[in-house]
C-alpha cells in the first residue's frame, strides 16, 4: 500500500495509509491536529470533518493531555463545526449555522494560533508543525 507523510502538531510526522484506516485514537489530541490537516488538504470534506471532530473532542477526549491553551481553542472550533450545515434551506431556519466558508475560515485561524503558540513555545516549531501552510 502506498504511503505518504502526513503533518501534524506536536512535531511528528506519521505514515498514513491512502485509506485513512490510521487514526489516532480518539483521546488522542493529535488527533485533533490531525483531523484539521486532513480537512485544509481536502482529504475529508466538512462533513466528516465536523462529525469526527466533535467525535473526539467532545465524546471521547481525555481533557488533561490538553493544556488549557489548546482546551480554548479547539472547544472554539468545536463550537463551530457543531453548527456546520451544507444545505441551504437550513439558513433559512436558523441564522445559527455555519457555512463551509466559515468553517473553514475559522479551521485555518485555529491552526495559525495553534503553530503560533508552538512557535513560542519551541523553535521545532519551525520546522515541524504544520508546515504545510
């Protein structure tokens, strides 16, 4: 099976099956890296996106391996891809929902945060997280 590198937070790289059948477990939160990834690369559309997003980090996250910092930011996001909708009679419903611009406006501003605090925080950073902006 062909492999390819896949970026993610936390100064790692993983080889990562074109079928996607790797994850990182659910309370893993590089997993949550990963997810954002995959999602500003268009390997998984919004959908899949939201649905395991909110999976992992509001069902099946372990809160203490995130530092407070990252809690802030990705229930942010969490708050956000909760609302997404593809479909537009929804709008009319309910000016709630999130469009896919916005999804991804606010998925590509958590990951600048994100690589920014880590940057700060390491100068792996520079070399390691996301780098793929």
């Amino acid at each position: 099976m062909m492999k390819q590198p896949i970026q993610f937070g936390i100064f790692n790289t993983v080889m990562l099956n074109k079928n996607f059948k790797f994850m990182y477990d659910k309370t893993d939160k590089r997993r949550l890296y990963w997810l954002i990834d995959q999602y500003l690369s268009e390997k998984i559309d919004e959908t899949t996106f939201c649905n395991e997003f909110h999976d992992s980090f509001v069902n099946e996250m372990n809160y203490d391996t995130l530092t407070s910092f990252e809690f802030d930011i990705f229930r942010d996001l969490s708050d956000v891809s909760q609302r997404f909708s593809q479909y537009e009679e929804d709008f009319k419903l309910w000016s709630g929902f999130v469009s896919a611009q916005q999804l991804k406006d606010k998925t590509l501003e958590t990951k600048e945060i994100l690589k920014k605090r880590w940057s700060k925080m390491t100068n792996e950073a520079a070399h390691g997280v996301w780098n793929t902006l």
